[in-house]
C-alpha cells in the first residue's frame, strides 16, 4: 500500500486505497496501547483533545465540539485520545476560578436579583429599587384604587338615596289628590320632570280654574257641537288621539287624563318649551292658551 506523510512530514500512516475519502486508518504500533498508559493519558490529553476538538465553557460546565469532523488532525496523531477519554472529558464538569458572591460552589446557581427600576430613571441617578419598594408601591397603587371605587360606590348611593327621598314625597303628593296631586301623576306617568308642574299649574288654572268638570259652553268647538272639556279643556276628539295610554279608557273629565291628553297635545303642537313658559303669552304676556 503506497504512504502518505502527513502535513507535518513527521509520521506515515497508511492508507488503504480502497478506503472512503477522508477516512485515516492509523498504524498498529500508534494504535495499540496498555490500560496503564491509556489512563496515564487521561489527565495528561484533555488540554491537547480541547485544542483538538474545542472546548466551549458555560458557567461550571464544557462542551467538547470537533473542529475537524471526517479529517485526521495533527491532535489525532498525537494525542491518541480514545473514544471512551474523548467521551469522559465530554461529561465531566470542568471547575470554574470564579467564586460566586454568596460562597456556594461554583457548579450551583446563586439567586439572582433583578432591577425594577426604569431606564429613565437610571440615568438620572435614581437609586435601585428593592422588592420590598415595589411591594410598597403596589398596595399604595391598590389602595388609591379601592378608595376611588368606595367613592364611587358612596356617590351611588347617595343618588339612590335621593332618588327613593323624592319618589317618596312625590308619593305622598299623589296620595294627597287635589290639583297638585293630579298634576304630580300625570307628569309621572309621561316620564317628565316635576319641574313642570309649575308652568302646567298655570295653564289648568287658566283654562278651567282648576275644575275637572269644567265645560265651555260658549266658544266655537262648542258652538260646533265639540264642547272643551276638563281640567285642559280639551273636546273629545283631542282627548281620545292624545291621551296617556295608561288612561285610555277613561273618561274625557277624568283629572290625570284629561292633563295627559291636554299636555301630549300641547308639546306635539308647541313644544315642550311651552309648557315649561305655561303657555302661549302674547307681547304683553297676556295668556294665549295653547
């Protein structure tokens, strides 16, 4: 078999030549050795395989990596490092010189601290904030937060107190019947403001002096044969197409729906700003009706 000398021109090795590219079969004096030597080698080769191979360092761990897969290397030829070394200096954990701060071995991991403080203001000085500062930080946050909603839970219920306050004097206005009692539902059951009832007082007075079974005998509905009718003097056409629902059967001189019927009417006419005037007034604010 013909010898190829290696870069070095320093050791043959033969090769057959029916072997695979890049494939180095040593020679038996090179590869035969006693147990003895081998494990004299151990302690002695591992520098020369992390030359060889590479050694790349994590911490207090190493990882042997090939430099020279599929080729034979001056380390091979030299060193002779066998599979089962090769392998041992893989696994075992190689020493670290560092010291850890808290004075555990360094093959154990140390808590770590970490930062909360922003970047901003790091570079400004500030100094790092601790755990314990930001537990602070938190309950002050959570604490701002269940007095905003405490707030908002009492201002709640304040509303509802002063809600349930008036619908209890409204109550007993109604209960106490009379023109301002009659005034207080009828506003009630359209879903509008008492603040009405003042501008609608004004307006009952003015067209049948607070009488429910006042009737106009003499204008020119009546005179027509439409007699105006009720508190709001309205004729009975009126009072049937405008009329509250809830008092749709009723009779034309029935106080709450003659007031519904009379006011439904006037705001799909005049508008609402009309009743809240009490009424239409002339230049001189003399009452014009509606």
């Amino acid at each position: 078999m013909p010898a190829h000398r290696s870069p070095g021109g320093t050791s043959t090795t033969l090769i057959p030549q029916s072997a695979p590219a890049g494939y180095a079969v040593r020679s038996p004096a090179r590869h035969s050795s006693t147990p003895a030597s081998a494990a004299r080698r151990v302690g002695t080769t591992t520098a020369a395989a992390g030359a060889a191979f590479g050694v790349v360092a994590s911490g207090a761990f190493a990882a042997i990596i090939p430099t020279n897969v599929g080729g034979t290397t001056e380390a091979d030829a030299s060193t002779d490092v066998t599979k089962a070394t090769m392998l041992a200096s893989q696994s075992a954990p190689i020493a670290s010189s560092a010291t850890s701060t808290d004075g555990s071995p360094s093959g154990y991991f140390s808590p770590v601290a970490f930062d909360t403080t922003p970047a901003a203001a790091h570079q400004a000085g500030a100094p790092t904030a601790t755990a314990s500062d930001v537990d602070v930080a938190s309950l002050d946050k959570a604490g701002k937060i269940a007095e905003k909603i405490a707030a908002e839970h009492e201002k709640a219920a304040a509303a509802e107190a002063k809600k349930a306050a008036a619908r209890k004097e409204l109550d007993s206005v109604i209960a106490a019947g009379g023109l301002d009692g009659w005034i207080a539902e009828a506003l009630d059951h359209m879903g509008l403001s008492q603040s009405y009832a003042t501008g609608l007082k004004r307006i009952i007075l003015k067209e049948s002096n607070g009488d429910p079974d006042a009737i106009n005998n003499w204008d020119s509905n009546a005179a027509a044969g439409n007699h105006s009718e009720g508190l709001m003097q309205v004729i009975p056409a009126t009072f049937k197409r405008y009329v509250h629902p809830d008092f749709a059967n009723e009779s034309v001189t029935d106080p709450v729906a003659n007031i519904t019927a009379g006011v439904r009417y006037m705001i799909d006419r005049y508008g609402l700003e009309t009743l809240a005037a009490g009424g239409r007034s002339s230049s001189s604010g003399g009452y014009l009706g509606y």
